[in-house]
C-alpha cells in the first residue's frame, strides 16, 4: 500500500460512500485474538457496534466505520515509518498490503506484516451492505 493508492481510494469512497450502511468486519493478527465487528452507519454516524456479537461504545476514530478504517490506515502507514514502534529490529521494514474496491474505493481487505518479528494485522471486509 503507497500513500498515493491510501489517497486515491479515499477520495473514491468519500465521493461515492452512502450516507448509510452496514458492514462486518474480520480482524486477527499475531498479537490480537480474532474478532469480528458489525457496524451499522445511519446519517454518516456509527449507531451500532458489536464486536463478537456484544455491543460496545465505539472510540474516537476507532469506531470501525468505514471512515474509521481509513483513519487506522493512515495511522499504520504513520507507524510503518518507524518499524522500530511495530517490533522490528533495527534495519527491518513493515509491509503494508491493502485492496480496495476499484468503483467506490472501499477497504476490502489489508495485511500489515513486520520483518524480523510476528507481529501481523489482517483485516477483511466479510459484508458491505449500502
């Protein structure tokens, strides 16, 4: 993933995104349990999160939107600056890896995985539903 490919998507789903949807989310790594989130977006706000079917208050910029999402992008791309942050050890890179939906721009799946250390992050969009 480059910043221009992050910039390029954003723009996309900010020009196209409905103002309402559903859409779940897979999310696991080396250093965080499996989940899954379940987000409902009515009026471009966050009106229900659920992670492994519990509700939850969502936190700023960490609510799962679609939105949020890009917002944690930008924040990895941030950190994959200094890989030393994610646990590499010095003279090692992170690698960030992301697919987005070519007509609206969407986040449909992104894996960040870090040299000489496990210390991966994959996220998958399981359903958009606008």
């Amino acid at each position: 993933m480059t910043s221009d490919l992050l910039a390029q998507s954003e723009t996309k789903w900010r020009a196209s995104k409905p103002a309402s949807y559903r859409l779940t989310i897979e999310m696991k790594g080396d250093r965080v349990e499996k989940e899954q989130f379940e987000v409902s977006v009515e009026d471009s706000r966050v009106t229900s999160l659920k992670r492994n079917g519990l509700d939850v208050q969502p936190a700023a910029g960490q609510d799962y939107s679609m939105d949020g999402l890009f917002h944690m992008l930008h924040q990895e791309m941030e950190l994959a600056q200094k890989p030393v942050l994610l646990g590499a050890p010095e003279g090692y890179s992170a690698y960030l890896m992301a697919r987005f939906d070519e007509q609206n721009g969407r986040l449909i799946e992104y894996r960040r995985t870090v040299g000489g250390t496990t210390n991966t992050i994959n996220i998958r969009v399981l359903q958009f539903q606008p």
